[in-house]
C-alpha cells in the first residue's frame, strides 16, 4: 500500500518561508508525478505545484516566483520550498501522489500539513 506521510507546516509571519516534504512508502507501481494542493478554509482545493518523474514542474500563478517544488528520488521524497509567504497562503497543504500501479490510476493523499501565515 501507497502512503504520504507529510511534515514541515506550521505558523510564520508574512515574508517568512516554510519547505513541507512529503515522504512515499509502499512499491509496486510507477510513479508519474506528484504534487502539492491546498485549501483554505471555506475554499476548494486547489493545486499548488507538481512534478513528473522526468522532472517538469507545474506552478499555480498564484505562487510563481515565490515556490519551488524538487524531489529527492533516493528517499521517494517530495519538497515545498515557500518563500515571501502571505497571509492568503494560510491552508491545508496536501501532497498528492500520481502513478500506476496493475495498469489502474493510482491517486494518494497525504493527511495534510496545516500552514498558517501571519500577518
């Protein structure tokens, strides 16, 4: 079984950065791409940056310039670095993992890490 396990949140002033990671576990199928998306509260969840296995990222406008997303294949770890944080990037920050496994779509969520930027 596919799991994420998420770490990195927590609270910082505006201007201040954070570098969430999350973390792959299981086997047994191929990896696509994976990602970050957030949600603020009363909002939809949104994406916020991804990666494919060959390394092209996809950035929300909302963040261009101010994130970046990398990877670390040895350790199946993904990472967002967040710089010059705003109030408007409080959320919960799920990574999401994308692959195939048994020739099916395989779609994981981590749990979540709660990012809150105060003003």
């Amino acid at each position: 079984q596919v799991q994420l396990v998420e770490s990195g949140g927590g609270l910082v002033q505006a201007g201040g950065s954070l570098r969430p990671s999350c973390a792959a576990s299981g086997s047994d199928y191929d990896l696509s791409g994976m990602g970050w998306h957030r949600q603020a509260p009363g909002k939809q969840r949104e994406l916020v940056a991804s990666i494919t296995v060959d390394g092209s990222t996809t950035y929300a406008d909302s963040v261009k310039g101010r994130v970046t997303i990398s990877r670390d294949n040895a350790k199946n770890t993904v990472y967002l670095q967040m710089n010059s944080l705003k109030p408007e990037d409080t959320a919960v920050y799920y990574c999401k993992l994308v692959g195939v496994r048994q020739y099916r779509l395989l779609e994981v969520w981590g749990q979540g890490t709660l990012v809150t930027v105060s003003s």
